[in-house]
C-alpha cells in the first residue's frame, strides 16, 4: 500500500483534529507525503466532527478521504455515517464505549476498543483517541512505530509536558490493546 | 528555514506574508478564512511591531489597505466570498489608483450567504469583474500549502512591479487543510521603490496624489489604456501554468486550484487504464494562459474543464480553443468537492471508454 | 513693505471650483494656515473624500489620497498605521461623514484613530445635486424631500458631534461655524486644536463646521448665511461637546 487514506470521526471535543494531526505529524516525520482536511461546520461544540488524513508515497491528489482504508469511529451516527464507505479490506477502529453497535461487514477487520472507558480508568482524559491512534500504528504497519512518540511531542507545545507524558501513555496502551 | 512543518493553508498564507515583510493586516472574520486574522493578531504586533486590526466590515479593511498601500508599506487583507464582494468598492479603487496590495479570497459556496463548504465559484468575481470599471487583478490559484507561500511573494513583486492589485484565490479546502510547508529565508523590507507614495513629500518632492477621478473623459480614457498597455505587459510576462502528463496526451483536463488535485489523481487512473490523458493547470487565472492551452490545441482531442463552479473557467477555455475541438465541462458546486471517480468517469466518457 | 495679507504655503494657487457664497473655501483656508503655522505640510496626508471637496486634493500642497465615498476614515487609518509620526487629516462632508461612512466613522472614533476629522455640514448632498442629507431639517425641502424632511418617514437629523462626544476614543468633538470673523477665528482655533491633538497622540478629533450650500439650499451667499444662523445654528448649537485636553487641564 503506497497510499493510505484515514478517516477519522466522532463528536467535536473528542480530540479528533488532535488525532488526525498526531498521525500526520507521524508521516512527516516519517518522510511521506501527507495532507490534513478537517470538516469544518458551524457547530462550534459537541457537532459532529471529522477529519481526513492522507498519508502517501506519492503526491496527493485529493485531501478529502471519501473511501477510507481506515476509519476511526468515535460515536455511533460517525460509524453509521461511514461504515458502508470504508474499502473492502479495510479497517476500522471503533470506541466501543460510545458505539453501543457491531459492524455488520465481513469485508473489513474491525477492532473494539474500550478507550474512552480505558482513558477515564487511566485519568488521561480525552486521551480515547490517541489510544486508538496508537491501536491503529499496531495494526497497519504502515508507518514507522518509532515516530508516533516525537509527533506527540511536536504537536502538543513543550509547555504542557503533562500531556505529553500523558499521550505517550495513552500511545502506549493503544500499541497493547 | 529548512525543516518543514505542518501548517494550515491559511497560517501559512499569513506566515508567508509576513515573511514578505507584510506588517500591515486589516481584516474582518468570515468562515473559512478566519485563521489568517486570527494568525496575524497573533504574531504581527507582538512579534513583529506590526499592525493587526480587525476593521468593523470589509469595506473598511479593504480602504485601510488603500491607505496602507497609499503609504508605501506592503499591506494586506483577507475574506471569504461574500466578504471579497463587500471589498469590491475598494478593489476598485485601488486598481483605478494603480495600487499594489494583496488581497486572499479563501472561497466558500456561494451566491448571497451561500455555504461555507469549499467552492470555486468566484472566478469570474475574480478574474472579469471583481468591482466596477475597466481593470484586472493579478490572480494566482494555489493547489498546495507550499504554493500557498510560494505566491504571496509573487503576488507582491508582480503587484508592485505592475502597480496592480493581486488576489490569491484559494478555497475553503485549501485553507482548512494542512500539509507540510517550506518557508524561504526571510526577505527584509520590501526594496521596490514606490516614487508615488503618499508618505509625506518632506518639503523635498512635488505633492503625490493618489486617485481615481478623472472628470474628463479623455482624460480617464488615456490613463485606462495606459494601464492596459501594462495589462498587456502582464499577459505577455506572468502567465502561469503546469502541465502533467500533457506531453502525449490526447485528452486535456483543464482545472486550478482544488479540483486540480482531484483531476490529477484521475488523470493518473486514466493513465493506468491506458487512457491518454493530461492536466493543464492554470497558476495565473488573470493573465489566462493561452499559451500553454495553445501549444496543446492540435494535438488534443478534446478538453475537459473541471472546476468546483457551474463551469467558469470553461469560457476562458473555449476562447483560446476557438471551435477548433470541442470543450466539455465537469462540476460539482455548493461546496461539494469532486471526487477522482466522479473525474475519470467524466474522462472515460470523452475516450469514448465508459464502462 | 510689510506683507499683512497672503495665501498660506498649504493652499495651492489653482482657483477653486466651489460656489459663490460656498463655505469650503474659507474651511480649506484656515487648514492650510494651521497646517503652516504647525509647519507639517511635508509630513501631512490628506484624504479627500466624495462630495464638493473631493477636488481638495487639487488644493492642499501636502500629498493627497482620495477615498471612496464614506471610507475615508478607514482611508486615513491606514495611512496613520502605516505612518504613525506623519499628520493625517480627512475633510469630509455630512453625506459622506454621517450617512454612508457613519460605520467608519464611529469605528474610527472609537479607536481612537489619532486622525484629525474636518466635517463639513451643510445639511445636503452638495455634488450630486441637492439631495436629503443625513443632517438635512426637519422640514427642509430638498431634491428627495420635496415637500420638506418629513421626520415621520425620513427620520431626525443627526447631531454629529453630540454622539460621537460619547466615545472614548475622541479627543475633541466640537462644532464652530464661519459666518462671521469672530467665528472664523474661533473656528480656526478648533481646527488648530485638532492637529496639535494628533501632534500630542490624543486620538480621534472631529471639528463639525455648520457650512452654507447657497447653490442647493437656492438663496444667495448673504441669504445663505442667514439661512445657516436661523435655521442651522438652532439646531446644531456651537460649541465643545468633548476636549479630552480641557479635562485634564490643557495640553502645556
């Protein structure tokens, strides 16, 4: 795979801009080509809320991830909204916390992780989606495992050394899920 | 500055501006442009001993650029689509009193409030009509973040070198998206000479006067076509354009800025399906280029515009192909971006190789 | 031979195209001799706005810019920003100043846009030719108000001063008139006032002059001024509504 293409989605607030960079950063440092497209709507809290990340050997062409290879699925109208678009032999994440359904595809693997429970349990609050995040670099193996670490620390300011530490833990439990 | 980092379309616009040794920013919010006023109150007076100021409509921030500029200082104002048709007045002014200034259109869907999904709807706005009278804008199309601080200092210096104003027509995509940006070394105080600024004449110069009324009309009509002698400069030296695969290509798309990305990727899937095709992708949407649409009109079966507009561009096209192949057109508006299925489908069709 | 009497430096020597009996020659006049007197014509942009006086640019020495209808407020902000130790002025009408560019104008104020406002109030829009100004009478039959202002539907006039005398950002706010030499010269005093004020970084000065427009009002210049001191004066009174200078004791 030379191209690929994630989409990530859930509620505003859930951190999934944060997400969506934390994994472009991943691929910068990794050395590929790479785009960032948030949806962006009116709702300024608690909206709906998604975010294409495309990472690439090639040039991009399109931002928009209209056909993940990947979906991250924080709440149940995200995985509603998109399951049918993921392409068959994809993947998806879903926070089985939030999403009280099962995917009915057998096209695709599916992983339930338990991560806002998880993150909660952990007080690393709205760390869910990093513990995803980090499921996700276990699973493709498309990037290199060892930049994840310095894209945490170079998408969240110096400054806030507490959620640094509190990232890379949550990176860490994501790798073991 | 060698590393490259991760930027936003629009923070990297103003980053670049900056760099350009734009001090002086006057804007008013509007979705999705905001991040550049936004950026700019953040860094300019603080960091660099500029001015930021958040005007209270366009109009205003676009006659504060008037002023700026007036004053000899590279300055700069930013919108979105309704908010660029507020600013007309003053754009207007400012091309009738042979101003430099920059002015960023980050597009969302229009007419009236519209949408604030990306939208290539403003290109006539841009390139025909964008206020009243007889004048032009020098118009540059950015498809990545690195073009989006590549053409701020292009569209200073050919501002400047040509006294017209310049517009960066961007989109709501290409301003909300990030990828990663190289910014050049830094340039000092812009060097141009501006002998016609209103700065004071010191006691040691005649008086400037900045202005845009000519009561008599020779008089309007001879500072007119003087200034369309150096349109005609600017469409002889600053045109635009990239070409992809065009070299054997037989089906030419045709499309700038968002929806050259997507053409792009169809038209490698068209490759791959052993379609010939190619990509003409106008920089310069004023100057045109013809020349590089020109030089593939024999050679071409046919065009393909596409654009994220009810077809715009497409006539830009069709006069430089003058009836000689024929000229299609693809578009998805509202604040829809095309997809590169919805793209080579439409290149199949014209192949002749609809599945 | 001692010179009692001469066109000051600021003041181009080009005839004016304005009225008989118009008050914009005398207004341009004695901002010509205060931009003397301070001895910062070099230093000085103007901004003309539209109206009778956008030709000013025509007639000050200093540099000129001349600003869309309304926008010379945000014109003249741009210059100062950009030229902060230079002296920026706008000579604005009542059309322009508290009609189409009220916004401007009140924002202006509001910052504190340490500009230097002429406002010249005439209570009609002079170049187009006679129509209902935003400080027209009640009453005042105008080209679009012909059977006179009819605040019913058109609404009151606006007292310029008065409401901008309510912002922070303005230093002085005072209204003078010219109709007689001790108001010339109180009227000069003003407009001196007002750029020492910009000199000293007080912000935002406005000095309204209730002006004569014999030409649209249809009287002669003596009938004008008349005019101007029965029906203009008693609604727009003469006088300081802010002196941000007077508050705290005067500028020493």
């Amino acid at each position: 795979m030379s191209t690929l293409n994630v989409l990530l989605a859930g509620f505003g607030g859930q951190g999934i801009l944060f997400g969506g960079k934390t994994l472009a950063y991943s691929g910068l440092l990794d050395g590929k080509n790479l785009s960032w497209l948030p949806s962006y709507g009116p709702e300024m809290r608690g909206g709906t809320c998604n975010c294409s990340v495309v990472i690439s050997d090639d040039p991009i062409g399109s931002p928009l991830v209209t056909a993940p290879d990947v979906l991250v699925a924080m709440n149940r109208p995200s995985l509603e909204k998109f399951v049918n678009a993921v392409v068959p032999g994809g993947m998806i994440l879903v926070d089985s916390s939030m999403v009280d359904i099962k995917v009915e595809r057998d096209d695709v693997k599916v992983f339930y992780i338990d991560a806002t429970k998880i993150a909660d349990e952990n007080n690393m609050k709205s760390c869910a989606i990093i513990i995803l995040v980090g499921k996700m670099f276990k699973e493709i193996g498309f990037l290199n495992k060892d930049v994840i670490n310095d894209a945490v620390k170079k998408v969240i300011p110096a400054k806030k050394a507490a959620m640094i530490e509190l990232n890379l833990k949550a990176i860490e439990i994501g790798l073991n899920a | 500055m060698a590393e490259k980092v991760l930027m936003k379309g629009n923070e990297a616009l103003a980053e670049a501006a900056i760099q350009c040794g734009c001090k002086h920013y006057f804007g008013y919010p509007i979705t999705p442009q905001t991040e550049v006023a936004a950026y700019m109150s953040k860094r300019l007076p603080k960091e660099e001993g500029g001015v930021f100021l958040q005007a209270e409509s366009e109009v205003a921030a676009i006659n504060m650029v008037l002023g700026a500029t007036s004053a000899g200082v590279r300055a700069m104002t930013s919108s979105s689509s309704p908010g660029i048709s507020l600013k007309s007045e003053g754009v207007s002014y400012i091309g009738g009193s042979d101003l430099p200034a920059l002015i960023i259109n980050v597009q969302r869907g229009g007419p009236g409030l519209g949408g604030i999904q990306p939208s290539q709807s403003d290109y006539w706005q841009a390139t025909k009509a964008l206020g009243h009278g007889d004048f032009q804008l020098f118009v540059l199309a950015p498809s990545t973040i690195q073009e989006m601080v590549d053409f701020v200092s292009l569209a200073y210096e050919v501002g400047e070198k040509y006294r017209v104003p310049a517009m960066i027509l961007s989109d709501g995509m290409l301003g909300q998206m990030m990828e990663p940006v190289e910014f050049p070394t830094k340039k000092d105080e812009p060097v141009a000479d501006k002998p016609w600024a209103t700065n004071g004449h010191q006691n040691k110069r005649k008086k400037n006067i900045i202005n845009s009324l000519y009561i008599q009309p020779e008089e309007l009509e001879n500072l007119i076509k003087e200034r369309y002698e150096r349109y005609a400069k600017i469409k002889e030296n600053e045109q635009r354009a990239e070409e992809f695969m065009c070299d054997d290509a037989e089906i030419f798309v045709v499309a700038f800025g968002a929806s050259s990305r997507v053409s792009r990727s169809a038209v490698m899937q068209a490759r791959a399906e052993g379609i010939k095709a190619g990509l003409i992708r106008p920089i310069t949407l004023w100057p045109f280029p013809d020349k590089t649409i020109e030089k593939n009109v024999d050679k071409a079966k046919k065009f393909l515009c596409v654009e994220m507009n009810m077809g715009q561009m497409v006539d830009d096209v069709k006069l430089v192909v003058n009836g000689r192949k024929e000229v299609e057109f693809f578009g998805r508006t509202g604040g829809i971006i095309p997809t590169p299925a919805e793209v080579l489908n439409e290149i199949r069709k014209i192949a002749g190789k609809e599945n | 031979m001692a010179v009692v009497f001469e066109k000051p430096k600021a003041l181009a020597d080009v005839p004016f195209h304005y009225c008989p009996g118009c008050t914009h020659g005398i207004v341009h006049r004695l901002v010509a001799e205060v931009l003397d007197e301070l001895g910062v014509e070099g230093q000085t942009v103007g901004v003309a706005s539209v109206g009778c006086s956008v030709f000013s640019y025509n007639y000050f020495n200093c540099d000129m810019v001349q600003a869309a209808h309304g926008r010379a407020p945000a014109v003249a902000t741009g210059l100062k920003r950009a030229l902060p130790d230079n002296v920026i002025f706008t000579y604005q009408g009542d059309g322009d100043l508290a009609a189409i560019g009220m916004a401007e104008t009140v924002h202006a104020a509001t910052r504190g846009e340490n500009i230097t406002v002429i406002f010249i109030n005439n209570a009609i829009y002079g170049m187009t030719g006679g129509q209902m100004a935003p400080t027209s009478l009640p009453g005042q039959v105008t080209q679009t108000s012909p059977y006179g202002r009819d605040v019913k539907t058109a609404g009151y006039p606006i007292r310029v001063c008065e409401l901008l005398s309510t912002l922070s950002g303005t230093a002085l706010a005072q209204r003078v008139t010219v109709d007689s030499v001790a108001h010339v010269r109180e009227a000069k005093k003003a407009i001196k006032k007002g750029f020492e004020n910009q000199i000293n970084k007080r912000g935002y000065s406005i000095i309204e002059v209730v002006s004569t427009c014999p030409t649209n009002w249809g009287l002669s210049p003596k009938e004008a001024i008349n005019w101007l001191r029965d029906n203009m004066l008693p609604y727009y009174p003469l006088g300081v509504y802010k002196d941000v200078t007077a508050e705290e004791g005067g500028d020493k």
